[in-house]
C-alpha cells in the first residue's frame, strides 16, 4: 500500500514540474513576442516546445 501512495506523490510532482515548465515557456514566449523580428522566431519555437511538452513528446525522448 505505501508502493501506491508513493506513486502517487511522484505522479504529482512529475504533473506540477511540467505544468511549471510550461506556464514559464509561454510567458517567455509571450514577452519575447514583442521584440526584434529574431525574438518573435524564438517565441514561436518556444511555443511549439510548449505545446509538444503538452503532448508528451519531450517527457520520453
């Protein structure tokens, strides 16, 4: 029983840490959108990052 509790706490965190790196890559991405022409590109890109961590792409590879 403690096995399931504990998988639970992990689950948890693993949630929040990707929630976290989410919500911080689209307000860098939304400050970055009001830049040079170089930031807009690289806010783009970090948007794209975002929404494949939102798939789950980046958490296995």
């Amino acid at each position: 029983m403690h096995w399931v509790g504990i998988g639970l706490v992990i689950v948890t965190i693993v949630g929040c840490v990707g929630f976290g790196v989410h919500h911080h890559l689209d307000a860098k991405a939304q400050k970055l959108s009001k830049g040079s022409e170089e930031e807009r590109r690289l806010a783009g890109e970090l948007r794209d990052i975002s929404s494949q961590i939102d798939q789950g792409r980046y958490l296995y590879h």
